[in-house]
C-alpha cells in the first residue's frame, strides 16, 4: 500500500470547503440534542447521569471548601473526632455512591435493554466497509443479495429504522453520527451490527471515530434522512445502471482509472476505490472533504493528495483536455 | 561533651562508609537511593516539559479550524510522542523518583534492598527514553497513538521505523519498571524500621506497594504484545492479522489488561502522597487509615477487571460488556472511601493553609472531576458517544493531571526541602498554584463539552463554523496558561536552590520518620536505626496527637562493617537480621550500555550487533555476581 506524503496547502482547503459544505447543518452535531435512535434513549441516560454527576462535584466541593475553611472549635477530642470522621468515610465514601452507582446501574440496563433492538422491521440493510480514508457502502437485499454501491453517503427513511453491517477493508474504524447513533467499531476480520432511525429529515455529518492513519480526520460520512417516497426514488435511481456516454467511458478507462473505481454495467469493476456509479448525484467528494462541483472534482483529479494528505488515489498527470472530458463524464453519472 | 564527640566520630564513621566517591566515575557507579531518587526526579520532569512542548505545538494546530502549522503527519506524530512520553516517560518514573528517594527514609533504613538494582532500574529508564526520542532524531516517530491499535501498526500501513522504536522501547522501558518493582516490594517486607508493623507504614508506601504488585501482573501482557508486534513487523508473522487468522482485537485485550491497572499504577502512589500530606497540614493523623490502605489496595485489585471499558465500542456481546461496566462502576467505592477520609481529616483538623496543602485542596477537586467524568464513561451505552472523543480526553486529563501532577507539584514544594535543605519560595508558591489551577480547567474542562458536541479525538484539524471554535481557542489558551505555571515551578526550584531559607530537620511540623533526619540527609540518612511505636513517632512528645514511645536516639548504629542494615519481620517489623549490603558499582552502567547496544541493533535489523549486545549484557550479569571488589566500588 502507497502512502503518499502529502504538502501543506491541503489542510486550509479541506478546512474551508468543509465550511460551505456543512452551512447546510448549522448546529453543531450534539450527541445531546439527539435527533434519532439510539442517540436519544442515549441521551435520555446521558443527561440525568450527567446532573447527577455535577451535583456530585458541587456537593463535594463545598463540603471540602466548608471542612477547610469552617469557623468554630477544632479541638474535638481524638477518638470522638476518629469515631465521627470514619462515620463520614462509611457513609459518604461508600454507602451513598454505592446507592448513586446502583440506581445509575439500574438506569443503563434499562436504557441499555430500551435501545439493543430498533422497534420495527428495517427498513433496509446497509453493508458499510471502512477504508483508507472513505466508507463503501452497499444496501442489500432482506436476503442479503446486493442491490446497489455508492460511497461516503448513506440515504434513510425517516422514522424506519435501518440496519448496518460494519467491516473494515485496512485497519480499525469507528462509525459514528452523534445526534442518530452511538460509536461502533470496524474491525477486519469481524462484522458488526448496529441500527440507526433518524427522526427528522436532514442531512447528519458524521465521522470516523477510531484514529486510522494520516487522513483520519478527512473521514467524513453523511446522512440524507429523506420521506420515504422520496428514499425510495433514490434507491430506485441508485439501482438502474447509469446512462454512460462512450467518449468518455473510453476517457475514464484509458487514464487507468477502471483499475480501481467501478462504474455497474460497464467493464470498469475496480474494487480499490469508491464506486462511481452514481457519482453525479452525490453531495460530496473524497469522503465528505469536497463539495461535488466540476471545479473540485477537477481539483481532485488534478492532484488528490494536495487536497486530502495520504490519498491513495494517485496523481495521474492528466491533460487538462482530459480532466475535463472526465468531469463531464462523471458528472453526468447520475 | 564525651558523649558529643563519640557521636561525631559515629557519624564520620558512618559517612565513610556510605558516601560516594568523589568525582564523574563516584556519580556513575553511585547506588545511594537518594541519587538514584533525584536522577528519577530530574530526568522525568525534562520528559514532562517534553511532553508538554508537545501539547503545545498541537494545541496551536488545535486553536481554530481549519489552521496548517502542523502537517497531519507531524500531529500525529506528536499525539502519539506526547502520549508515550507522558504516560511512561514521566507519569510512572516520576513517582519512582519520590518513591527511591523517600522511602527508606519514610520507613527508617539505609538503602533499597536492591541497591544495584535500583541503579539499573534508572539507567535503563533513561536510556528507554533516549531510545524512543531517538526516532524523533531520525524523523520518523511512532503515529499511531500511545495505544498503537493493530492492523494500523502493521508494516503494511506504517512502514517506517517508528513503531519497531514504539514496540522495542517500551520493551526496554519494561525491564526497568519490572526491575523498580520487584525492588519496592522487598524493601518494604523486609527493610522497615523495628517496630513499623504493617499498620504503621504512612500511605505512601501502601500506594506504592500496591502499583509494584499491579506492575509485576500488568507488565507481562504488555510486553508479550510488544513482542508479538515486533514479530509481526519484523519476520512477517500475523499475530494481529486477520487475513491470515489474526485478531485486531488481541493487541487490544493485552494492550488494556497492561493499560488500566497501569492507571492506578500512575495515580494510587501519587494519592499516597496525598494521604500523608494532608495530615501535616491539618495537624492530625489520618482519618480511617485502615480503610485507605484498604481501598488503595482493593483499587490495585479492582483495576485487573475494568480493561474492557476500553473497548465498548468494539461490538463484543453486550452481556459481557455488562459485567465490565458494573466494575468499572465499583471502582468508584474505594476511591470515594480515600476521598472521604481526605475530606474527614481536614474537617476535624486544623487546617495551614502553605502551598503543598493548596496544591492538595486542588487535587481533590480535580479528582472529584475526573472521577465522576469516569463513572460517565463507565455507562456502557453513554459511553458510545463519549469513547473516542474529546470528552475521553479531558476525563483522562482530569485523571492523569489532576491526580498525578497536581500531587506531585504539591509534593515538591514538601519534600525538596528535605533533598535540597532549602524551602522554596511560599509567595511564588501561591501564584504557582492559581495560575496552574485555572490554566488547567481552563485548558480541560471545555473539554468535555466539545466531546458531547461530537468532535472526536486525533484529528488534526476540523472544519470551522461546527460550533467548536470558541471552545478550541478557550482550551488553547488556558493550555499555555497552565505551562506558565509549570515554568514558575521550575523558577521557584531554581531560586530556592540559590536563595531558598536553610528548612532544618522539620520545616513542616510534620510527624513522620524523615523528618527526623537533617535536610539533605546525610548519605547514611539515620545515624542510629530507629525503633517505631506509632505512626507519627515525631508527634508523640509534642502536640499530643500521637501516643506511643518510639525511639529515635538510641538503637543500633551498624557502623563498623560496611553497608549493613537491620532486616524486619513481614507483618510486625521486628527486627530479624542484620543484612549487609553492596556498594557502588558500574556493572549496573555496564550492563545498561550493553542491553542499550542490543536494543539498537535489534531495531536496525543488524544480527550480529545484537547478538554482541546480548552477549555483553551476560558478561556483565557474570562481573556483576562475581565475588569480590568491583569496578567503582569503595575500598
């Protein structure tokens, strides 16, 4: 595997497109101010536990504060004083947290029992696979058949639940939207599961959560959570195989890129990099960094690792003509 | 007037016996515990202030969004070096800087029951940490994170040199904490004063003694991974690789069965600290002994059953994660048992209010912080969205700061006075303490909430207009604060050593066995052994907190054939045997040079020179046992 070291004008530009690309969801993606499940039964044990951890530190504080600044006699006998003060090490050391930690306990089972399974049918079947540094993704069918790929963007139903089946490709990744869904790792060798129901449509940034090499923090993943008739057009759109003009299938394949991207329907079936099947009809590019205009798009195949530091999409010193003639053509992937 | 000149006699009689020779080959062969105890001290506060430029340069790149000072190769770089050097490089060494030095005074002997041993424990510690920057010299430092997940330590995705530097320092590092361990553990079964019955050891060395047990089981999984590590880079095996039948998850079961109880490891001496300070200063004994000792022994044990926390998020069956949640819940018990007692012993005491009890005051509210942020993250679903982000960082802050530095800081400014004999400046002291107390909520606590706003740990840079400027800016900030007070630390020590007030025996009124000896102590520290019948033997005559009749003028002196020392009964300190010791030595340089030129040509790949290396450190190991005078030792 190629890591290609990378120069420094990336980090302004992924930092400033982020921007524009993300004006779309304004609030910050508080893991308290959920917006689906499980996050919110999440936060439904989150909040209380975190009043009553507060109250914990302002309780203690001012005991400490009172015992060390507190006027009036100090001059107790030993043993009375010993008698007393192991009374405040048993009780307030040991008995009230044990009673705070058990109802806490209690609280996590019930949340945790509240939040395992979603509370329907899914809705759909979801294989994320996590790479350096994007996410494949492929719905399948109930019985596991494939349906369709696309990449660093998944579209749910609002108010369905829907299924996950995490992998990783490379090395450890961690999927996570804070206002839908908790942390799950991607771990080779291992399939994980996990369910997520967004509640409100919109669209969720997320990011990969476990360090996984240089272009860790250039990982993003969205959420469209769309009505579901409108879910079911795009799934329907995702799966009919993309209209492909020949000119610049023949472009796309002669610049070498069919070795690792795959466009259904065609001879380009490179398993490397992100399908393009659909390409056009995406926010964004190399994982959430770019907003899918032909002015980045064409950026990115002028030089992929000027914008996103350790790409493994190489340069591959193209023309002008031809980063153009690819543009059209990839944009026109819808 | 007879009696005073057999007693000045006595006592050149002893310095001749115990001091080290003058001159570079004296120092380097020196096995004095207070050398050794200094050199700890010393060489982890450099790592400190490593560690911390570190952090600096990362939270400049932090500051706002969207900035370049650092490439994302370079942050990641620090972040792991930082973390590396923090956790083992200064957290660990550092108290066994305190421990080398105060313990045989704290229980009233000579030396540590392994005197050589304890110099090769500090030699291999600096040489480990010169080992691991060595990869910063050569360019191409570790970057996967203090924890160096697999498949992502593979050479497959980290080809350079960094890791096998990460895999075979640690390694190198390991046998000096195992060695410093082992040592601790028989020094205090068998080397306290006659009559310093178990119950009767000030918690300190309770603390310690828990963190040496916890090293001598935590240690070995660690260092199997390592091995497996380096294996798997170097020759090609797949201990960690799933495609040939592997586990990813293997490296993280052994890396945190090692990695929680190291925690406690790195904090339970340093709460130790804070048990016997604090009653100096509230001029009392300890509230509930017994049940501190208790709790800072159930916490050690506690601790062996929490590593999975680590990994909730890892999708093992949610049964078994259970079972670790609840633990790490009951964790909380033993802690709340010490921080009562704390809270206890300054209510029904009289409480003076001098720099190392503010910097104690400081400890407590920061270990409430990061000990309930902990009970948070215990909650295995809430732990879902808090894993991982910042929020684990601030929590690990709070703990690893306010529970390892805070202490230690505040037991600089007690104890230098007793190693240097000069006070340090009580003024500075205070402005010491604020300025690193707000720098520190400052720089951690936004922290949190950044977590809880959802921006995950190890990245290096984040998009702007997430909500996460300010905070960032905020956290910036009060991180540079916080250094300035660790810069007026380091003024203060530097001015006390010129102008420091002269402390005498017992500056603090304290009444523990190690103010009974002047400061510095001389290098024999107790002229006669003493004979303990309480806790606080210097506190039986005067203010009538104690009761008991120890004796600290008259015993035996042991000044006429060498290194000797009285040996003691496990349980109840009485006095068995009288032990001689060994003296200065360069083996234990020696064999640290060769180890070091093993460890060298085993990260170059050079056979030969490692097995030149290997073949040394034998050597070394057959001078070192072999009967008779030694290189560097006193004639």
């Amino acid at each position: 595997m190629v890591v290609v070291r990378g120069s420094k004008g990336a980090t302004r530009l992924v930092g400033a497109t982020a921007v524009c690309l993300l004006a779309g969801c304004r609030r910050a993606p508080s893991t308290f101010q959920p917006l689906g499940d499980p996050a919110a039964g999440i936060a439904r044990l989150g909040w209380p536990a975190t009043v009553t951890m507060a109250a914990i530190v302002l309780v203690v504080t001012a005991l400490l504060l009172w015992g060390a600044f507190r006027s009036g006699p100090r001059d107790m006998e030993r043993a009375e004083s010993e008698r007393r003060g192991v009374r405040w090490v048993v009780v307030g050391g040991a008995l009230v947290p044990g009673l705070i930690l058990a109802c806490l306990f209690g609280t996590m089972l019930a949340t945790l029992h509240a939040i395992s399974e979603p509370d329907g049918p899914p809705a759909a079947t979801i294989r994320v696979t996590g790479h350096q540094w994007w996410w494949e993704v492929e719905y399948v069918g109930a019985d596991g058949t494939p349906l369709f790929q696309t990449a660093n963007e998944l579209h749910v139903p609002v108010g369905r639940p829907v299924r996950l089946e995490l992998r990783s490709a490379d090395v450890i990744h961690s999927f996570w939207l804070p206002q839908i869904a908790g942390k799950t790792d991607l771990i080779p060798g291992r399939v994980n599961r996990m369910w997520l129901r967004a509640d409100e449509a919109g669209e969720f940034r997320g990011q990969c959560a476990e360090f996984c090499g240089v272009g860790h923090a250039a990982m993003l993943i969205r959420v469209v959570a769309e009505p579901s008739d409108e879910y079911r057009r795009w799934a329907a759109d995702q799966s009919h195989l993309p209209a492909v003009d020949s000119t610049g299938m023949a472009a796309f394949r002669e610049s070498g890129c069919a070795a690792c991207h795959r466009i259904a329907g065609t001879l380009a079936q490179g398993k490397v990099g992100p399908d393009l099947s659909h390409v056009g009809s995406r926010a964004t590019l190399a994982a959430g960094i770019l907003p899918n205009t032909p002015g980045a798009l064409a950026a990115w195949l002028r030089s992929p690792d000027s914008l996103k530091t350790g790409a493994l999409m190489p340069d591959l010193s193209l023309s002008e003509p031809r980063i153009e003639r690819l543009v059209a053509f990839l944009e026109g992937l819808k | 007037m007879s009696a005073t000149a057999a007693e000045a006699a006595r006592a050149s009689r002893l310095a001749a016996i115990w001091e080290t020779r003058p001159g570079v080959v004296g120092a380097l062969a020196s096995v004095d515990h207070k050398d050794v105890g200094k050199r700890y001290l010393v060489t982890a506060f450099v790592f400190l202030v490593v560690g911390g430029i570190e952090a600096l340069l990362m939270r400049i790149q932090l500051a706002h969004g969207g900035a370049s000072t650092l490439s994302p190769e370079l942050y990641d770089e620090l972040f792991t070096m930082h973390g590396v050097t923090m956790i083992f490089l200064y957290a660990s060494p550092i108290l066994s800087g305190f421990a080398n030095y105060l313990w045989p005074i704290l229980i009233g002997t000579r030396d540590m029951a392994f005197p050589r041993m304890n110099a090769l424990s500090y030699w291999i510690f600096l040489f480990a940490g010169i080992f691991i920057y060595t990869s910063m010299a050569i360019g191409d430092m570790p970057d996967a994170g203090w924890f160096a997940y697999a498949p992502l330590t593979g050479k497959a995705f980290s080809p350079g040199p960094g890791l096998d530097f990460y895999a075979l320092g640690l390694l190198f590092l390991g046998i000096s904490t195992s060695v410093g361990a082992v040592n601790f553990i028989v020094t205090l079964f068998k080397m306290r004063a006659p009559g310093m019955s178990l119950n009767r050891m000030p918690i300190l060395v309770w603390g310690t003694l828990t963190a040496s047990f916890s090293i001598i089981y935590a240690l070995p999984p660690l260092s199997v991974a390592l091995v497996m590590l380096w294996f798997d880079r170097q020759f090609g095996m797949h201990f960690f690789d799933s495609s040939a039948g592997g586990s990813p998850l293997l490296w993280q079961h052994l890396f945190w069965i090692f990695g929680h109880p190291w925690v406690y490891i790195i904090v339970l001496p340093a709460m130790g600290m804070v048990s016997d300070i604090i009653p100096t200063f509230c001029r009392r004994p300890l509230v509930g002994y017994t049940y501190v000792a208790f709790a800072t022994v159930s916490t050690g044990i506690i601790g062996f059953g929490v590593w999975v926390h680590h990994m909730f998020a890892t999708g093992l069956p949610q049964l078994s994660l259970s079972f670790f949640s609840a633990a790490s819940l009951v964790i909380a018990i033993p802690s709340g048992i010490s921080f009562f007692a704390w809270i206890a012993t300054i209510w029904y005491g009289r409480p003076v209010f001098k720099t190392p009890f503010l910097f104690m005051l400081g400890f407590i509210v920061l270990f409430a912080i990061g000990g309930v942020s902990g009970v948070m993250t215990g909650l295995l679903p809430f732990d879902w969205q808090l894993t991982d982000t910042y929020f684990v960082v601030a929590h690990l802050h709070y703990v690893l700061i306010g529970i390892n530095v805070f202490p230690v800081v505040g037991a600089l400014y007690y104890w230098l006075p007793k190693i240097t004999g000069r006070m340090l400046s009580e003024r500075l002291g205070r402005w010491n303490f604020w300025v690193m107390f707000i720098g520190f909520n400052v720089a951690f606590f936004p922290m949190h909430w950044l977590g809880i706003l959802g921006m995950p740990r190890r990245i290096f840079t984040y998009p702007a207009g997430l909500g996460w400027d300010a905070s960032n800016m905020v956290v910036t900030a009060g991180a540079f604060v916080f250094a300035v007070g660790i810069l007026l630390l380091s003024i203060n020590i530097a001015w006390s050593l010129r102008n420091g007030v002269p402390a005498g025996p017992n500056p603090w009124d304290a009444g523990t066995l190690e103010w009974s000896i002047p400061s510095p102590p001389p290098p024999y520290n107790f002229e006669v052994i003493p004979t303990v019948d309480s806790r606080h033997p210097l506190w039986e005559n005067g203010p009538g907190i104690a009761e008991g009749e120890s004796d600290l003028t008259e015993g035996p002196v042991l000044d006429e054939d060498g290194h000797e020392v009285i040996g003691t009964s496990v349980l109840d300190g009485a006095p068995e045997t009288i032990q001689h010791m060994p003296g200065d030595s360069l083996w234990p340089l020696y064999l640290t040079l060769s180890l070091t030129l093993l460890f060298y040509s085993l990260v170059s790949a050079h056979w030969p020179l490692a097995v030149s290396g290997a073949g040394l450190a034998l050597v070394c190991l057959v001078g070192w046992h072999w009967p008779g005078r030694d290189p560097g030792e006193e004639g």
